[in-house]
C-alpha cells in the first residue's frame, strides 16, 4: 500500500449500504480516500427509508426495522457518528441515546388445536446502553453456564412450584450428593432426579456447569443430570393445567434442550459453526426437545422475523442450526438496556443521513446514480497479482451541478426523499413515475464510465448485496479465474427471498385498537404478515397537521413467495407493479381475515374498521439487490470472509459475508463492514462478538 504521506490510498467503494458505509467510516478515519459509487438518489440499501414529500413527510421504510440490545457494535458505530456530528442540544435527535427507544412487553400469538391465545413477554430491562465501555457478549462457556443457571432459575420460579415432589430449593448437601453419585458413576436418570427432586438435580448442574471453563471433563456429567431432569419433567409436569405453566415448560425445556445440545455437539470446542449443517428446529427434535416448544410461538417467532423461509413460502421454513442457536442466546443473553430499540425516526433520518453527513464532513466522495454493470478481473498495474482491473458503470442522470446534494429538511430534521431531488437534475421533469433503484425502470442510461485499478483505486470494497452481484459478477465465475468455485458455491448455496411490507397510519392510538405489546412487537401473526410493530414513537418527526388526527402508526412485513423465474429479465416493465398488486392484495386479505387477534377493538366481522385507516403504504422488496439473504442449513459453508475474493485488490462487505453472527441484521452487516476494513487497513479493530469463543 502507497504511503498515505506521499498519496493517500485510495478505496472505490460499490454500494452505499451500511457495510459499504461502516467500511467507509473505519477507513476515512484511516487516512484513505474514499470514493461511494450508489445507484440512484439515496444511501441505505436494503435499510434505507424516504420521506414522501407529497403526503405529510410520512416515513416509508423498506420494511419492520429494530435494533436487538446485542447490537454492541453498531451502537457504537452510531455513537461514534453522533458524537462527531456534535449537534447542539435541542436538535431532534441530539446523541445516539435520543436517536432509539427501548422496548420491553411483546405479544406471541399461539396458534393451538384450542384456538388463538397471547402470550404476553415482558423482559427486564435496566439503564444500560448498547455499545458503551464493557459491553461484551458472553463466550460460549459462559453462555453455557448462564443457560443452565437461567433454566434453574426458572424451575424454582415458575415451574417448581406446581410440582408435587421434594423441596426445589436443595440444602448443599443434596447438590454435593447428587454431584458425588456422579463422580462415582451412579447413573443419573430420572428415579435419581425423583428421589432428590428436579430442583435439587437443577442445583447440581448449576454446580458443574460453573466447573466447565476449567474442567471439560464434567460436561458429561452435566449432561447426563440435564437429559435426566427433562425425561422426568415431561412425565410430571402436566402442560396442561394453566397457559402459564405451559409456557413455562416451553422455555424450560428449550433451554435445557439448548444446553444438552451444546455439551452432545462439541459447542464448546468447535463453537456455533458445525451446527450450521443443520435446519434449526431438526436440531431441537435430534436433542430430544418437546414438540410443543418445537412447535411453539417463541421458535416461530424467529422464523418470522428472519423470513427463514425458501424462496419465500410459508410451507418451507429453514435457517442453520448454530445461526438460530447463537443469534437467539445473543437476545436473550446479550443486551443491555433493553431487549429491542426503535428508532426514533425513519432508518434514513436516524442512521444514513448522520453516516452520510459525517463521511461528507471527512472528505469522501459520493456518486450518486452511478450504476454497477460488471467487474472486470485482470492484471492490477505494478504487481504480479491478479484483481479487479476495471469496474464498469452506467450514469443514470447528468446532474445540473457538480454534486448531488441529497437530503432534505423535515421538522429540523435532515432526511432522504422518497424521490429524487429533480431540480438538481438535467432533464429531471422527465423521471415522473420513474423508479432510479428498479431493475425493470426502463430508464435509458445516459452515459457510461469505467474506473482503473492504479489509476482510480488501490483497493475495491464490494457491498452490493448478494441477490445483484450474479448479475455484475459473471466474470468471476470464468474458468481459471482464482476464486470460481468459491464464487459458484456463494451464489448457488446462500439463498435469498423476497419480502414485502406494509405501514398503516391510524386515527387511533395502540391502546384504543387493543393493541396488547404497547409500544412493542406483536409476532406470529397469519403469514405472511407475520410481524408488527407499534411504531406510533416516529409520528413526531412526520408533518401531519392536527386536523389529521394520526395518532396510530404500526408496521408488518413478511417473505413473499418467489415467481418463475425470481428476476425477470429488465425489460419486463409491468413485473414491479404486479407484484406490487399481489402484495397488496395479500395485505387487504390479511386485513379481513386476521386483523382481530393484533387490533381487537377496532376489528369486526369484516376485519379491520378501514374509517380508522388515515394512510397506508405497501412495498415489495423484489429488486436483486433488496432480497434478503438468508441463513439456510448448509449453505453458510459458503459464505466468504472479507478478505476473501480470491483477489488481491477486492474486499466484501455486507450482510451476505461471513462476520461471525451471520444473520442477515444491521449487527451484522456492521460486523462484515468493520472486519472488511481491518483487512483493508490492517487495522486491529474491535469487534464484539466476532467469535464464539
């Protein structure tokens, strides 16, 4: 790498996501020049939101986004840009604090032989934060250690108490003997766990668990006394008799399920990784785990808000095993302050516009409506080494000036637009009802251009998600190419989806509708809306006059089942709008049909009441590049790292790259930006959690 005292190395960046934007920061602060190549008028990729200047700045996201209280790395990320930023103190989101709300109560609607019932879930919370001094993610050992303490716990509270057995809370003398019975190869199984009691039997794994980090020899111990407890619980305790002693058998027995399973599958050697090879809930039913937690709420839960489905059908569920597994002890385990925040404003105004205007105060150089259309590999001038000579571009737009300047001011807010700024366009009366960011816009090019290794970058990072990169990327499949298997693998094993989403402004509050997750998520609705969310909290930064009477905003999504073929080829022009139709249809049946368990009070024979309907906008995420990219059962063996192309000069970055969580989130698109810039830059930087271990 040149000295930057003598040239600053320079990084062409493809795609202004938040792995593109993430790299981007970590090396602006590294002395690169940093130069942002993005389709179309706005920053954000599959996060991005706009503001519809026509209809009140309401907000219109791609889809449901939350931040998890695990998420250390991207609020530190966001703090870092607030506090760069230094907005005074009575701007509407001053500091990354105000820029999130927690939310603690959320409803999972179980859909059982009996009928339809709520489970209502209220987490503890506390006063910390994501993000600041110390938080840190416990390591698999230690993950092990709080499962088995969380499910002793949980006996003695919630479900020990209905029992009819010996004292649940075991003097130490009962925890030594049953430890010793053990030791002494006493065989643990059930009549040993009824004589002492399953409270006692809980003690003793408590006790050996602690012991794990610094004798591996127990764990087998531990998971003879586990496997013994649940053989007898599912003989006594009787589900049945309330909801709430079912639903506490539920997490009582995927927590011991989870823990035999860390102990039979070498978790605590091999970490997460190996488990990958496995579909998730295949994994609970090999550990022996009961079919109702199986089954249950909480596990659909996270199929849902991952649309872990194949090509998008309800009928197919499917996400790796040691995904689901790390990804669900991160939430449980892993969060500070509060289990999910919310932002404050739209995902544009509350992220990408600071990332924006702090990588814009720093020097670096946005191209707007420039266009991706191939990588070129080749010789990489003054090396032997073989990368990306050439990327080719097509400009969509002239703009009347030099640069594009792409946000605009809502209620002192800077935000993105839902469309392009046409003033600062040539032409721009012309792009009425045109779709910059739709592979099937129609739109013709006006020119194109083409960037050299050596002579416009030293190093490539390629963020364009996964579902585009086919279409750009063929070169790197030729044959003798370094890296073609590699690439071949990544594009027929990492799958993804279609989504769709909806958001309804209301003339009523959550609490007037029913709403039971005030301010929270309401999970396992009908498919494929299948998520909501109260987001009333963003009503403040939209433009509605009091006279409107908005006083309700909630959002859902959902995958959307894949067509023959999934991308059509761009001239099939009316494909956007009939899936847009499909999508909207799909919204209106839900609506009628299963809109009384989310909003009880404003829902009738008919559905939903429409005259407390004040706006609505649906969206089909179909675009290549806006599919979500899922984490199906063996095809996260063919994930690659950031640094590994098989080029020397291009680096990955995006939710598609392996970064040690690897589900497709703002976590860890955050991670796979921030390892994609320590390989750039050689750069040791922190990252929570990269490692299981």
């Amino acid at each position: 790498m040149a000295d930057s005292a003598v040239a600053r190395p320079r990084a062409a960046v493809l795609g202004g996501g938040l792995g593109s934007l993430t790299t981007a920061l970590e090396l602006s602060s590294r002395g690169y020049d940093v130069t942002i190549y993005q389709l179309g008028w706005r920053l954000g990729g599959q996060g991005a939101s706009g503001r519809n200047l026509a209809d009140n700045g309401r907000i219109e996201e791609h889809g449901l986004h939350i931040w998890f209280g695990f998420y250390h790395n991207a609020f530190r990320v966001m703090r870092e840009v607030y506090d760069e930023l230094g907005r005074p103190p009575d701007h509407p989101l001053s500091t990354v604090e105000q820029a999130f709300v927690g939310a603690d109560t959320h409803v999972f609607l179980e859909h059982l032989d009996t009928g339809l019932k709520r489970w209502l879930i209220e987490f503890p919370h506390d006063s910390g934060f994501p993000g600041t001094s110390g938080s840190e993610l416990p390591d698999v050992h230690e993950l092990l250690q709080r499962l088995v303490n969380f499910a002793r716990e949980h006996f003695h509270r919630e479900v020990g108490p209905h029992l009819n057995q010996p004292a649940a809370t075991a003097p130490h003398s009962v925890v030594g003997e049953v430890v010793a019975w053990l030791k002494s190869e006493v065989r643990a199984d059930a009549d040993a766990v009824v004589a002492v009691g399953a409270g006692a039997a809980l003690e003793a794994a408590a006790s050996l668990a602690a012991q794990l980090k610094s004798n591996g020899a127990v764990a087998q111990d531990l998971h003879r006394v586990l496997a013994a407890v649940a053989v007898h619980l599912r003989q006594v305790v009787n589900a049945t008799i309330s909801d709430d002693l079912r639903r506490a058998w539920i997490i009582l027995d995927l927590a011991l399920t989870y823990a035999r399973g860390f102990i039979a599958d070498d978790v605590l050697v091999n970490g997460f990784k190996p488990l990958d090879r496995f579909e998730f809930r295949d994994w609970l039913r090999r550990h022996d785990a009961d079919e109702q937690a199986v089954e249950s709420a909480v596990v659909q839960a996270f199929y849902d808000a991952s649309f872990s489905y194949a090509e998008g059908r309800v009928d197919q569920p499917n996400v790796a095993a040691g995904v689901a597994i790390r990804a669900t002890l991160r939430i449980i385990f892993g969060y500070r302050g509060h289990i999910v925040f919310k932002m404050n404003a739209g995902m544009g105004d509350t992220i990408f516009a600071p990332l924006y205007e702090v990588l814009k105060r720093r020097g670096v150089t946005f191209k707007f409506f420039h266009r991706v259309t191939a990588l070129e590999p080749g010789a990489i001038p003054g090396s032997s080494a073989r990368g990306i000579a050439r990327v080719h571009l097509a400009r969509q737009v002239d703009l009347v000036g030099t640069d594009y300047e792409p946000l605009v001011q809502i209620n002192d807010l800077p935000c993105w637009p839902s469309t392009p700024l046409t003033d600062q366009i040539k032409n721009g009366d012309r792009l009425a009802g045109v779709n910059l960011e739709s592979h099937w816009s129609g739109w013709p090019d006006v020119g194109t251009e083409t960037i050299e290794a050596g002579r416009d970058f030293d190093v490539l990072v390629l963020g364009i998600s996964l579902g585009g990169l086919p279409l750009i990327c063929q070169s790197l499949l030729d044959s003798g190419e370094p890296n073609a298997p590699a690439w071949r693998a990544l594009f027929d094993q990492v799958k993804t989806v279609r989504t769709q989403a909806i958001q309804i402004w209301t003339h009523a509050t959550a609490a007037a509708t029913g709403w039971d997750a005030l301010g929270g998520i309401t999970a396992c609705c009908d498919e494929p809306d299948a998520s909501w969310a109260d987001f009333a909290q963003v009503l403040a930064r939209e433009a509605w006059s009091p006279g409107a009477n908005v006083t309700g905003l909630f959002y859902g999504c959902g995958p959307m089942p894949d067509s023959d073929p999934p991308i059509p080829p761009p001239d099939d022009s009316g494909f956007p709008a009939q899936m847009l139709a499909s999508a909207v249809a799909t919204a209106d049946a839900f609506m009628q049909r299963s809109a009384a368990p989310v909003w009880p009070s404003v829902s009738g024979a008919n559905g939903l009441d429409p005259g407390i309907v004040a706006s609505r906008y649906d969206r089909v995420n179909i675009d290549p590049s806006e599919r979500y990219v899922l984490a199906v059962a063996g095809g996260e063996f063919a994930k690659l790292p950031p640094n590994g192309s098989g080029y020397a000069n291009l680096f990955l970055t995006g939710c598609w790259v392996e970064n040690g969580l690897n589900i497709s989130s703002v976590e860890g698109t955050v991670m796979a930006g921030l390892a994609c810039a320590a390989a750039i830059s050689g750069a040791p930087i922190q990252i929570v959690g990269e490692k299981d271990f």
